[in-house]
C-alpha cells in the first residue's frame, strides 16, 4: 500500500501544467502515487501527462472519454487510489518542495481522520496566505464542534478539498467522494459531511499549496450555466443537514452560508449572460422558498440591511415553473 495517493484532475490547462507536473515531481518519494486524470481535455493537456506518466515517480494516468467535470474527475482517483492517506491537487495549481512529506508527517503525528492546512492564493504575481478559519492548531478535536457560530466564518466555509489530507477510512466509509455532475461548488456538501460525520480532524499552520486565480478556464472566472450548480450543491448540504439529529443548531449555518451565496452572485449579477442571469433569479428565489422557513426568519434578521434587503426581496418574487427548469 502506498503511503499517500495524491489525486490530481486536468482539463484544458497545458499552459500550467508543466508548473503542476514538475511539483509533483518535487514532492515524489517511493511510496507515494500520484493519480493523473485527463478530463477530456482537447488542447493537447493529456500529451503532457502521457509523458509525465512515464517521467514522474509513481504517476498513473487515468482517461475521461467525455468531460464530466471536478467532481466526476476526482471521484475517479479515489476509486483508483490505494494509498494509506488521500489528497487532491487542482491541475493548475502547484507546490512547494517536499510539502506533502512534511503532511503527512502531520497526520501520523495527530493520528486524526483528516488535516486542514493553510495557503498561498496567487493572482498574477500578487501572493496572498489565506488560514484556515479555526484558531486551535495541531491538536485533534471532533469536527462537529467547529461547524459553529452561525454569524462567524468556521472550518466548514474553508472548502477546498486540496488544502488537507484524509485518512483512507473516509473513503472506505464512502465520506470521501463528491456528488457526481457538480461543476460547481462541489467541494462544499463534501466538507460538511466531511464536520458532520468524520470523528476527528485538525488545523496546521503548514504552507506549500499554491492557489493559482483568474485563470481564464476556470469556472470561478466564467458566468455561464454551469455555476448555478451552487444551487444544487447547498439544496443538498441542507437537506442533508436537515436530517441530521443535531440539525436545530446546524440549520442556522448553513442556511445562512446559502443566504451569503446567493447574495454574493445576486451582487455580481453582470458577469452572467443575461439568459442566465434571470435563470440565477428564478432559481436562487425558488431556493428561498425550499429552505426551512423558520431558519430562513433567523438568518435574514441578524444579516446585514442590504443583503437581508436584496434576499427578502427576492423571496418575494413570483417563480414561473419554467425560469426555474435547470
């Protein structure tokens, strides 16, 4: 069994995957195994991981027939994954050398289920370190309990699947995998079950993730269809928290974190094409209304006027069945 089993998506990024690749081979060492999987990419990305395959220590190339996006892509790695620990890398983002030897170390020392770790967002040649949202450090404490303050950002809002690394009985426990078909917003009822049902997770101050943004493929930089999955992916975090024996406290929260989303591309309403942009109205006024209705009154009382105002409007708004139709 490999140590660790890093799980690595590609689509359409030749242009930062040489930066990606030669980080890998950076951090490589005999017992780790990196798991390549081509999206379907057409612009000649999956070239570069033929050769890699055969170039880096440990890497095994995995091929989509057909796009199915991040979700699908990493979900594919840990159905092929054997390692003892799992991690995830992004295609166009990339590392610090010997960074998951120092992870790793981590999480044996901790002995926790999964670890949460810092990094570093870069934005042309700015470079910014964004922490994870939870003051206690290197000590194992059940994730549960930092699902909380409702009004505070926490853990749960620090979502990024690479910024971790995940002990294998997460997968075995099927905790690990993605809601297939999500192209946005993926990661986000993956972390709350991750808090929910995970026994024990830590934070560390370890650095050596490096977030490339504004790249143009990205679907963060894109305002089509495709990012209303958000709607689909917080339908499904409150659902699923709704069941939840401890759902009166946790409702609140993710309530809100769903609130503060569909406010925050409501705000940005511009960068859609205008199709989507009164689909995103439709759909985000027809979430309102699906969400528990006593939940919804608390949250938007302790928001500030101008989102609770632009959300309460919103709620009020008539919903043809067919603007909301995905």
């Amino acid at each position: 069994m490999p140590k660790l089993s890093v799980i690595v998506p590609f689509y359409n990024v030749r242009q930062y995957a040489p930066d990606t690749l030669r980080s890998l081979r950076a951090n490589a060492r005999d017992d780790f195994e990196f798991i390549l999987v081509d999206d379907c990419s057409s612009d000649g990305t999956v070239d570069l991981l033929a050769r890699a395959e055969d170039e880096l220590p440990g890497a095994v190339l995995v091929r989509h027939e057909r796009n199915g996006g991040l979700a699908t892509a990493r979900n594919t790695g840990i159905d092929r994954a054997r390692g003892e620990y799992l991690t995830f890398l992004d295609g166009d983002d990339w590392l610090a050398p010997g960074y998951y030897e120092r992870l790793v170390a981590v999480i044996e020392e901790l002995g926790c289920d999964f670890v949460r770790t810092d990094h570093v967002q870069c934005t042309a040649r700015s470079r910014a370190v964004f922490r994870v949202p939870h003051g206690r450090r290197n000590v194992s404490l059940r994730p549960r309990d930092a699902i909380l303050p409702a009004h505070r950002s926490t853990s749960v809002d620090y979502a990024y699947a690479w910024a971790g690394v995940y002990h294998r009985r997460l997968a075995d426990r099927g905790l690990l995998h993605f809601t297939d078909g999500l192209r946005t917003a993926e990661d986000r009822p993956w972390i709350w079950r991750l808090h929910r049902e995970a026994e024990s997770f830590a934070v560390t101050g370890l650095l050596g993730v490096f977030y490339r943004r504004g790249v143009a493929s990205s679907l963060t930089q894109i305002g089509d269809v495709r990012q209303l999955d958000f709607i689909r992916a917080f339908d499904q975090v409150v659902a699923e928290t709704a069941a939840d024996a401890d759902a009166a406290r946790l409702l609140p929260k993710a309530v809100r974190t769903y609130c503060a989303i569909i406010s925050h591309h409501l705000g940005s309403i511009e960068r859609f094409e205008p199709a989507v942009a009164r689909k995103l109205k439709a759909m985000s006024a027809a979430a309102l209304r699906r969400m528990p209705q006593d939940a919804l009154d608390e949250v938007l009382s302790s928001m500030d006027a101008e989102r609770a105002t632009r959300l309460r409007r919103l709620r009020r708004r008539p919903v043809p069945a067919a603007e909301v139709a995905a």
